[in-house]
C-alpha cells in the first residue's frame, strides 16, 4: 500500500505542475459532478450498486467527491481531508481511477483547515463509531465538513436521497444513529447532541411538537440531488444550444 501511495502522490505531483498556477478546476467542469463520479466508481451514480456495504461506502465516498469538486477551492479542502488523507483514500478505494489534476482538484499537500465548528462535529462522529479502519475515520471528517453547506446534509454529500444519509449513519455512526429516534434532521440533531453532551439546553420549549420552528428540525428533506440537479442544468443549456 505504501508504494501504491508514493506513485499516486507523484502523478498528481506531476499534474499540477503542468496546470496553471493556482487554477483548480475551471467553471465549467464544477458542473460536471455526474463525470467525477463514474471516473471514481466506474457507473453512473444512478446505476451504483450499493447493496453489499462495501459497495456502498464506495458510492457513498465517490459522492462526496464528486459534490466537494463541483465547488470552488481544493477537492481535500471542500471535502474534509488533508491531501495526503485523499490521496490515500483515492489509492485504497479507487486504485483504477486515473489521478489528473485536469479533472480532479488536488492542490498541494496542507492538511485540512482545522474549524472549531467542524472539529466538534467530526470528535462527535468519532467517538461514535460502529466500524474500525480509515473508512469510518474519513466519513467522520468529510460529514462533518460537508454539514457546514447550507443545503440538507444527504444534499451536500451528494447523495441521492436522504434514506442513504441514514444508512450511512446506521452503517458507521449506529451508537449515535441509534438515538435519533424521532427522525431529527440531521444536522440539527448533531448539534442537539453536542449541546446535551456539554449540559446545555438546546431550545425554550420542553416540548418539540409546542416549538414554533417544528419544521426546522424535523420538517420533509426531499427534493432534487445536486448532481441530478447538475445535469438538468447541463441538459437545458444543450437544449438552448441547439435550438440557436
């Protein structure tokens, strides 16, 4: 494993120094999430095949990515990693993906930046875990970093819907998980749970079904992925094209 980490390292070493200074990914290619994807997991993530764990954490990370780099700024910045930790996790989960600096937003080799806010959520994930290895570790860091969007958090991870947010919960996460018993948002149980943890009393009202922001934290999360929503956007702007 350490060889198959040195040669990745080298090949995006050598990618980045033949893309322009301090360009990452231009702005077209950050709407092409659905690409990132099946570079990473080899299908379409509406094809993935997630029924065996491994499976689904595969499709689960290639999400993650594949969101992380739609947007401005590093893939290991966006996505919760040091770049030495997403190297190691391309290398280890997916060894046939080509590493290339023209598609994928790897700069440098800083360690991810340490937010206070992001450090407690990701401690509490952590110390929560029903899985042993890097997976579980990497899932920590990178929910915690994505739950920092504004957007749903099965949104921000990039998955399709929010039933696999809760399988990845249960899956690595279940001792936490297990205690949202009254299906909280999630991100609002995260901090529910950190201001229990520290003693502190979250809201006013002893009880949710009385509080006038019910909808807050335990209202609908369905809606569009953002990478389906991607490639509606791609689609139309095709269509205009072709319609000139």
């Amino acid at each position: 494993m350490a060889i198959a980490i040195v040669d990745v390292s080298q090949s995006v070493e050598a990618g980045l120094q033949s893309a322009p200074s301090g360009v990452a990914f231009d702005d077209d290619r950050r709407h092409h999430g659905r690409e990132i994807y099946r570079l990473l997991a080899g299908v379409d993530p509406d094809d993935a095949l997630i029924v065996d764990d491994a499976g689904f954490d595969r499709h689960v990370i290639a999400c993650i990515l594949a969101v992380s780099a739609m947007e401005h700024g590093t893939l290991a910045e966006r996505a919760g990693l040091s770049t030495v930790e997403l190297i190691t996790l391309l290398a280890q989960l997916f060894p046939a993906a080509p590493i290339d600096s023209s598609w994928l937003p790897i700069n440098g080799a800083a360690a991810a930046s340490e937010d206070d806010e992001i450090a407690m959520v990701r401690d509490l994930l952590a110390a929560q875990r029903s899985t042993d290895g890097d997976i579980g570790r990497w899932l920590a860091a990178m929910v915690a970093r994505r739950a920092m969007e504004p957007n749903h958090l099965w949104e921000d991870l990039g998955l399709r819907e929010r039933s696999e947010l809760s399988r990845l919960l249960m899956r690595h996460f279940a001792p936490l998980a297990s205690r949202n018993v009254r299906n909280m948002r999630w991100k609002r149980f995260f901090y529910r749970m950190l201001c229990e943890d520290d003693g502190f009393v979250m809201c006013t009202t002893p009880v949710c079904t009385q509080c006038n922001d019910f909808q807050l934290c335990f209202g609908e999360e369905s809606g569009e992925s953002r990478m389906a929503e991607r490639r509606r956007e791609v689609a139309l702007q095709e269509a205009a094209t072709a319609a000139m």
